[in-house]
C-alpha cells in the first residue's frame, strides 16, 4: 500500500516535531517535509508533492488562507487545517473551509505538545480522510445569485401553502468532511417559506455558532445554531452545536430542538445518527432525509430506520461528494430511496415541501 506523503507547514518548531513523531507512528503515513512557513512551502512544492498538507493558520510572511488560496488555484491538493479554539480561530477557519481546506485539527494556544499527543488518533483520521478526498468538489467556485435549473417554479409551493403544510414537513439532514461548501451550496437557494431544516455537521465545539452566523449571511433562510426548546420553523435552518448531541422533539403540531450531552456516537458528537433515529420516531412520514458528503458510516442506520419509519430519504451520489462515506453506507444499508447529486438537493427539498 502507497504511504501517504505528508508535509507540515508551522512556524513551530515543537508543533512541527509532534505532529511529524504523530504521523509518522502510523505506517500508512510518511512525512516527507516540515517548513516554518508557506513561503518555504511553496519552494519545496517545486521539487515535492505531497498527498496531504497540514496547514497553521497564523504564520510569518504569508498567513495559512492566502497559502490555501494559491495552492487550490496553482496545485489542489488537500489539506488540514490547524487552528486555535477560540471564535476568531473559528472563523478564519471557516475561511479555510470555504477556500478548500478539507478537515480541521484544532489546537489550544496553551499546552500545545500535550493536546496533539492527545489528539493524535484524531490528527491521523483527518489527515486518512484528506487523503481520501475529491479536492477538485473542495476548490472554490464563483459566487452567485442564480438558482440552478432545477429549482424551476413549478416545483415551489405557492405562496401561503408552505406555511401550513411546512409546519408538518420538515427536513434532516446529515454530513461531515465536505459538508460545510454542500451545506452552503444547497441553502443559499432555498427561498424563505422553505420547511423546516435540521442538520447535524460534524464540527467541533465553538465553530458551529460562526458557522450557522456564516450562513445565515448569505441564506434566504435563517440560521441559527440550535438551542434546547428552539423551535423548528419554516424558513428557519437550526445547526446542532459543535459537542453536543441533537434530537428532534415533537409537542403537539410543533417540532423543537432538544440539545444535550452524553457519549460519542459512531466516534461522533454531534451524531447524525441521534438526530436521523429522533426524527424517525417523531416526525416519520413527515420528514425527508437527506445524508451528504462525508467520511465513515454516521447516519446510515438513522436513515434506515427514518425510512422504515415511513420518512422520504435521499442521498448524495459519489461524483459531488468530496467522500462518498456516509452516503455510501446509506445506500448500502438501504436507507436511501434515492441517490441525486449536490445541485439537485434543494430542488428535491422544494418538490418534498410541496407534496410533489
């Protein structure tokens, strides 16, 4: 089996040591460079190629997202973020994202070399999952206003209807590595009567408040990062908090969210599998299922069980996908009713809310 060639960028001396001694445990692993900045990165990007890059944010000379931007445009190649825990860490790391980083890695600004000997499972996953990656369904694409072709009007709900049947309808969704681009790409074009969304994106604790902040800016939509009682309503999006679990409860004709702790599910927390299961036994046949992109199998029994349960489902097909994980074990496990690409889901999502 190849090894997957690895080069760190970081202008810490200790961080570069760690994160090499890491990786390099693992026998599938081969760091094949470590430069203290992006200038000596794209040197050696010369005469290297990398199969992954692991990527600080903050560095001398050229910070990580200017050397992000160049690299996707120059030579994608997938990379792994490294960021501090703190809301502007997260929101330059959402930058990455945006710009094509595929995973993130965070890092206290404390205590460093002990947080990465601790998180070196985690750190070895990522940089797998990265390896693993379509990064071309990661390069950034022009902006727009326009609704793709399949968002024609005969498939939205006539005004004043979506209100009353959205309030039975609603959606669930579920995605990881790839997520945050997918996630944007189908919400952006939801138009404000759109049902009822719930979403599980793994992320970690403190990203998903800048996240939901992120999308909510250039959504119809409002976005919001999920509170216990919120309630779920249509032309609202509520995203399960980095660290917690998320379910869907039901009182009456109203669906609310219901935030809470408790172990890692699927090696997950958030867990699409928590969320896909509660809304099987709240919602059924009221809801649509819909799992992306995404490493590993988190959500494809929750979709089964959404299906059995009398709930439409679908699932991203592996030409859109950054990993065809998630969706793929869906399918297999017959959880998927039918497998569409990336431009297709928010039309399906309209054609659902209006009974069609």
């Amino acid at each position: 089996m190849k090894q997957i060639g690895v080069m760190i960028v970081d202008d810490s001396a200790v961080v570069r040591q760690v994160v090499a001694d890491v990786l390099m445990r693992d026998p599938q692993i081969k760091v094949i460079a470590a430069v203290s900045d992006p200038v000596f990165a794209l040197e050696r990007l010369k005469t290297l190629s990398p199969d992954v890059i692991v990527l600080d944010v903050e560095m001398p000379r050229m910070d990580g997202i200017t050397f992000l931007r160049r690299l996707m445009n120059e030579r994608p190649t997938p990379v792994v973020m490294c960021s501090s825990l703190t809301e502007v860490g997260a929101a330059t790391t959402l930058d990455a994202l945006a710009a094509g980083a595929v995973a993130i890695v965070t890092k206290p600004k404390m205590g460093v070399k002990n947080f990465l000997l601790d998180a070196a499972a985690d750190l070895v996953a990522q940089v797998k999952v990265a390896a693993a990656a379509n990064v071309k369904r990661l390069m950034p694409t022009a902006k727009t206003d326009a609704r793709p072709a399949t968002l024609a009007p005969a498939s939205a709900p006539a005004p004043g209807s979506a209100m009353k049947r959205t309030t039975e309808r609603i959606v669930a969704i579920g995605t990881s590595t790839g997520g945050t681009q997918a996630l944007e790409e189908v919400l952006k074009v939801l138009p404000k009567d759109a049902p009822g969304i719930i979403v599980v994106q793994h992320m970690p604790e403190r990203f998903t408040a800048a996240f939901a902040q992120r999308l909510d800016k250039v959504c119809e939509v409002t976005v919001l990062e999920a509170t216990t009682g919120a309630r779920l309503l249509p032309g609202h999006v509520l995203i399960a908090p980095g660290g917690k679990h998320l379910m869907l409860k039901r009182s009456g004709a109203y669906y609310y969210a219901d935030v809470l702790d408790g172990a890692l599910v699927n090696r997950h927390k958030p867990s699409v599998d928590v969320l896909f299961r509660s809304v099987a036994s709240c919602a059924g046949a009221n809801a649509l299922g819909i799992i992306m992109t995404g490493m590993g199998d988190d959500g494809a029994r929750g979709m089964k069980e959404m299906r059995d349960s009398g709930s439409a489902t679908l699932a991203q097909d592996e030409a859109s996908c950054v990993v065809f994980g998630m969706p793929k074990e869906a399918i297999r496990m017959g959880g998927a009713q039918r497998v569409l690409p990336l431009n297709e889901i928010a039309g399906a999502i309209l054609a659902y809310a209006a009974g069609l």
